[in-house]
C-alpha cells in the first residue's frame, strides 16, 4: 500500500512550492489507492508561528486535500506532531550510539566556530572535525556526570561512497569523505529535521517520500541512518523548486508566494490547483484544464520534470478565466458579488446584471472592481477617447452619431437590452455604417473608458434610460466644445 506524507513545518504561511509538493504526494497517493498523511514538523523551535498549524489545515481543506491520518484526526502511527514525538526520537538516537552508528559530541560553541572558522580559511564546506568520536567510554562518562551539555552526532563512513536512486534525479553518488557527521539529537533533547524525518517515514511507514530537491543532498545521510537501523529504504522522489523566472524563486516579499496570496489576489482555488500541477509534471495530453479528479487519474512519477518550474502568473490569469467562463451565471455572481460591491455602491445597477457583461471578460476577481469604476461616477476623458483607428471613428464622426442615438433613446419606452439591441442596429444599418462607428461611441459616452466589460447596448441597459441619457448628453456637450 502506498503511504505518503505532507511533512510542512509550520512557518506561518503555506508557500506555493510546498502546495505543489503537498499536491504530487496527494495525487499520487490517490492514484494509487494508498494515504495520505499530514506530518507536523516543529522541532525548530525558532521558526515556529502561532496559528501556522491551522494556516496549513485550512490550505489544503480549502485545495481538497484531504489527508487520511494527522494530529487533528489521529491514526494508527500517530503523535503526528513532531514535538510531541520527542521521546521517540531520544529512544532511537540512543539505540543507535548503541549500534556504534552515533556518538555523542561535547563540543561547546565556542570550539565548534573554531572548526567552522578554520574550514572558511581553508576555503571547504563547513564540517564537524569528528574530536569527540573517539571519546573513550570513561571520558565520556564522566563528562556527563560533570553535566556538560551534549548532542548526538551522525558517526558518517569515511571512505567509501554512498548511492541512491531518485524517481526525478536518477542515481546519485557521494564521497562519504564529504558526509558531515551531521547532528540527530540537540542538546535540549529535541531532534534536528535530518533524524526526525528518517525515524518518522520508517515508524509511520512511508512508502513514497515527495520533497523539494533543496533535500537531495541530504538524502545519502539519510540512507546511511536507514541502513544502520536496519530499516527499508523508501522511494525518493524529489522536485524541483517553483520559480518566479529563470534566477528568482517566488518570494513572500513580493506577495506572490503564498497560496492565501492567490486567493486574495482574486483567482480560484480549482484554477490554482489545476496551474500549479501542472508547474514541474505535464499530463499525456494536450490540454491544460483538469479538475482534481482528472489529476489523479493521470498522475505519475515519469512525468515529473527535473528542471525548476516557472511560475507565470499570466497563465494562471488565462487559466482563471477558463474556469470563469466554464462557470454558470449564478456561481460567478457568488463569487463576483462581493467584488461588485465594492466598487458599484449604486443599489439602481442590478449587480447580476453587471456580472453577466463581466463574467466573459474577467480573468481576476480582483480586477472587477478597477473594470467597473465607472457606474457610479463617470470620470472625466478627452474627447480625444473618441478617436479608434479600428472601430473608425472621430470626435467628428461621433459626435452626430451620438445626437441619433440620443434621439432614439427618449422614444424607447421599454428600456431593456433587447429593445436597445434591435433599435440600435436598426440605426446601424440605416446609416449604412460598421456596428462600432455607432456601439463604439456609446460605450465611451457611457464609461469615460476605451475598454469595458459589456459594449454600449449592455452598459446601457445597466444604467438604465435616465442615466444613459444623461451621460450621452455629457459628452455631446464635450464634443461641441472640444471640436
Ligand atoms: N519540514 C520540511 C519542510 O517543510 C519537510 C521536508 C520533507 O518533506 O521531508 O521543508
């Protein structure tokens, strides 16, 4: 049975690279018919912010992920937090100094800046010198009975080499000679994510390990500790990291890293979870909207690419809008109302109304209300907006133009798009003109704007006869004065 697990260490929000890796272990799980399991790691005290836990619950409730085992619904493997598991991991530390795998190491800070110091000077990776693994038993007695703080340290090979196979990466080699003997255990008892990740996989038996390749290096040493445990090697699958463009990961600072960024931002969690699946794995076929239910069934470890995903936002934005559109009027108005509201205060614009003309030219929620800043108050624009090469028209062309539709807006007693559309066609073809030298310039009378959701026709029907009449007359007066 497939067992694989979401392993976030709660840092106050939920990064989008970390929902893509929740997101691979999820789809593969459910591809498989195994679990899904949700792992506190909270062992670096220092990172740790209130209120992380439930940021990261939230998050993947809201995506759909729903994990089979975790702190909130327990399990047969559980405490699923970390720091709650400490006495675990002392247990199996101690085993293996036992075993001959670990020692314990008494060197204080000061001596360890010593040894980082002189490797900085010599120009190699920091590394622990190894002084206290060749501490007699007695040294190391008394030591502990004077009660000098200790940790415990991985006793690494130093010859030889260390390999294993990653899903993504393929076989992977190291010197040992370049292995620091890495610490498992602090001096407050509490492990370091390099011994508490081995010891959680193989006691919650996991099958699957999906983690960012940030961890690929880290993974001999693991394997060594497997091996000294005598424990069965799980499958690796590392991914590569999301990055903004080819040199810049995405940052929290620039507010785009986060998947609550997204949602604030005003796209949907089914379009966030379609795009971001798609950063790093590619489906068979040509086509780029799945729902969840799709991802899984097409989900698998061969696709996944080992070059670093470009996060476009851009496509994400065309992606929303697919989703947008896909939707019934009556599910994007529950999502587009709030929007609405916060830029039409007018209770004589029929927001439902005013959802229909957005819903086909929306790719962010967030864009409405910049996209409909125009029915409360008309701002003010020079004639010059008249002028469209491609629509051809002028402040000259328009302004007669706008004087007939003046006209046939008194007459219409039945104000509606219907009667708007007929008779104003009606007057296209009269005049023998193209439909935008007449729709064209409405629309600015009616917006101030080039570009609007809805054309004249609809924005008229929106603002209804009084104000349609009203705003025509604005902008004859504009045009008599300005031409
Ligand atoms: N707690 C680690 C992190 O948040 C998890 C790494 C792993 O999946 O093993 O980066």
């Amino acid at each position: 049975m497939v067992r694989t697990r979401f392993a976030p260490s709660p840092t106050g929000f939920m990064h989008i690279g970390n929902l893509r890796t929740a997101l691979f272990a999820y789809l593969l799980t459910r591809n498989q018919g195994g679990k899904f399991i949700l792992r506190i790691e909270d062992t670096d005290q220092e990172r740790f912010v209130e209120g992380a836990i439930d940021v990261i619950y939230n998050t993947l409730r809201d995506a759909g992920m729903h994990w089979d085992e975790g702190p909130d619904i327990g399990g047969d493997y559980g405490p699923y937090i970390q720091s709650e598991r400490r006495g675990i991991y002392k247990k199996y530390a101690q085993e293996l100094v036992e075993n001959g795998g670990a020692y314990l190491c008494f060197c204080d800070k000061e001596r360890l800046d010593n040894v980082r110091a002189i490797c900085e000077a010599s120009k190699k990776p920091p590394m622990y010198d190894g002084l206290c693994r060749g501490l007699s038993e007695s040294e190391i007695k008394e030591k502990i009975d004077k009660g000098i703080p200790y940790v415990i340290r991985q006793k690494m090979p130093r010859t030889g080499t260390t390999s294993f196979d990653d899903a993504v990466f393929g076989r992977i080699t190291v010197e040992n000679a370049a292995l620091d003997d890495q610490i498992l255990l602090k001096s407050d008892g509490l492990p370091t994510y390099n011994f508490a990740n081995v010891v959680d996989d193989h006691l919650m038996g996991i099958t699957h390990i999906i983690r960012g390749n940030e961890y690929l290096s880290s993974a001999p040493k693991y394997n060594l500790l497997y091996t000294a445990f005598g424990w069965e090697i799980p499958e690796y699958i590392h991914v590569s990291p999301v990055m903004r463009n080819s040199h810049k990961k995405l940052s929290k600072r620039d507010g785009d890293a986060s998947y609550q960024d997204f949602i604030k931002k005003g796209y949907l969690k089914e379009a966030i979870i379609n795009y971001i699946a798609l950063l790093g794995w590619s489906p068979a076929e040509e086509r780029e909207k799945f729902t969840l239910d799709e991802l899984i069934q097409r989900f698998n470890v061969e696709n996944i690419s080992k070059s670093p995903a470009i996060f476009d936002e851009n496509k994400l934005a065309w992606l929303n809008g697919e989703y947008i559109r896909a939707m019934s009027l009556d599910e994007f108005y529950g999502h587009a109302a709030v929007w609405i509201s916060q830029a039409v205060k007018n209770t004589d614009y029929n927001p439902r109304l005013i959802a229909s003309v957005l819903q086909p030219r929306c790719e962010r929620l967030s864009d409405i209300p910049a996209q409909i800043d125009f029915f409360d108050t008309l701002p003010d624009y020079p004639i010059e907006l008249f002028s469209h090469k491609k629509m051809k028209t002028t402040p000259q062309t328009s302004k007669p133009i706008l004087e007939k539709i003046l006209n046939i807006l008194e007459t219409i007693s039945d104000f509606n798009q219907t009667s708007l559309h007929d008779s104003l066609l009606s007057l296209v073809s009269e005049l023998e003109l193209k439909n935008g030298q007449v729709l064209f310039p409405l629309r600015v009378a009616l917006s101030g704007k080039e570009f609007t959701p809805g054309g004249g026709v609809e924005l008229a029907a929106i603002l209804g006869k009084d104000e349609s009449i009203n705003r025509i007359k604005i902008a004859i007066n504009k045009l008599c004065n300005g031409i």
